[in-house]
C-alpha cells in the first residue's frame, strides 16, 4: 500500500479549551496516515477536548491544525460535515438510535453525509457489518446486542465514508476486558489496512501489550512519546 508522504493530522502550537480554560497548551504533534497512536491522561486532563477539537465540535481558538486537510483554526459550520465524512469517531458511549435497528443507524449517517443511491447504501451497509463481524446484525435493535456488540456496530458506522483517520474516545472502556481485547484487535485489523487510529484509553494493560506511540495528557500539556519518557502506569 502507498501512503501520501503528508500527515494526517499536523498541529502547531495550539491551545485546546473547555469552555474558557485551556486544557491543553502549545499541542504540537502530527500523526502519520499508517499510524496507530494511543492518547492517554488522567479524567478531566485534556482527552476528550482535543479530539473534539480534531473533529470541529469544539473550536480551536489559538494555534493550528490541520486534519484531513482541512485547517481546523478558520473552518466554516457548512464544511464541518464534509470533514466529519472523512473521519471515523467512535464513542464510549455509543451514541446509537435505541429506536431503530442497527440497518437503519446505518443509513441515518449515510444520508446525513450525502447518500442517496439506495443499492449502493445497502452494499455498503452489509459490508461494513461483514467487516465487523456482524454480518447477521442488520435487523436488530441495539438493546438485542451486547455491549461489545454494539460497539462493533458503532465502529462499523464510523467505517460507512472509508475514513482516513478513527478517533476513538475510550472504545473499550464500558467492555468487558475479553471483549474489549477483541475490539482492540478490530481497531488494529482496520489500521493495518491503512486507517490511522487515535485512540484514548485508560487501559494499562493494552499500553503495555502493544507497543504504539503514545501521547500523554499531562500538566497542560501534550507529551509524545517519539521525543519524551513517558510512563505508563494506573494512576491516569
């Protein structure tokens, strides 16, 4: 496989905030397209915002960012979804329609982000839920699937566009550890593919087992592993 020699993501200086405090201070760092990076740090230290800052629902007020080729410090509302339709998000939570079987969450996104040929919808449908190993889950409603199997079919919905780039807000935080290993191994099967993975998690064991850069929320700041000792240990 050929990879672009630019980076997926390329930040410079920037300052990520939660409402009026600044998290996260002077972030500089850039992901590359093959590249499979955890994002670690304790409750509250800055996780969440930066990636909600990467895909544009919190605004970077200071500094620059680029994802996917869009520059983050000066995007217009309109072209938000055109952003999001290049990136995979998936959530701890979930975030499925309780209401609608897995098919039909499916095909919200695709129409969300500008689907409209019926047959290519549901081809692509039944091949993301073949990709996640739910080739039988088209017809149930979440509450019929366990919890791991609902985050497959969350990760399947972020797989609808073939994204560049999954971020990942603590996927396996709410598993199981034996069903969160078989998420884990899905994420690395989807980035051995080709899609770079960004991935927060509080799980030490798989910091420990799998040896990805890491990058560390910590005092304000970002550190990195390829240029900082960074320790992975439980108290994050």
């Amino acid at each position: 496989m050929i990879f672009n020699s630019e980076p997926i993501i390329h930040v410079t200086d920037a300052h990520i905030f939660q409402g009026l405090d600044a998290v996260l201070q002077n972030v500089t760092f850039t992901i590359e397209k093959d590249e499979f990076v955890f994002l670690i740090g304790r409750t509250g230290s800055g996780k969440s915002s930066l990636l909600k800052t990467l895909y544009a629902d919190l605004n970077l007020k200071m500094g620059n960012a680029e994802i996917v080729g869009y520059q983050l410090a000066n995007i217009k509302k309109k072209d938000v979804p055109y952003l999001r339709r290049k990136l995979g998000i998936v959530f701890q939570d979930f975030q499925l329609f309780p209401d609608r079987t897995v098919a039909d969450n499916l095909f919200f996104v695709m129409k969300a982000t500008g689907w409209k040929d019926k047959k290519a919808m549901k081809d692509r449908m039944i091949e993301v839920l073949m990709r996640v190993g739910l080739a039988d889950a088209a017809t149930k409603m979440p509450h019929q699937l366990s919890g791991g199997e609902q985050q497959r079919v969350v990760i399947a919905r972020a797989l609808i566009n073939k994204p560049s780039i999954l971020l990942a807000d603590e996927p396996t935080g709410n598993l199981d550890p034996d069903v969160a290993e078989g998420i884990f191994q899905l994420f690395t099967e989807i980035n051995q593919q080709g899609t770079a993975i960004l991935m927060a998690t509080h799980n030490h064991d798989l910091l420990r087992k799998y040896p990805y850069r890491v990058l560390k929320c910590e005092k304000g700041k970002l550190l990195d592993s390829k240029k900082d000792d960074i320790s992975i240990n439980t108290s994050y």
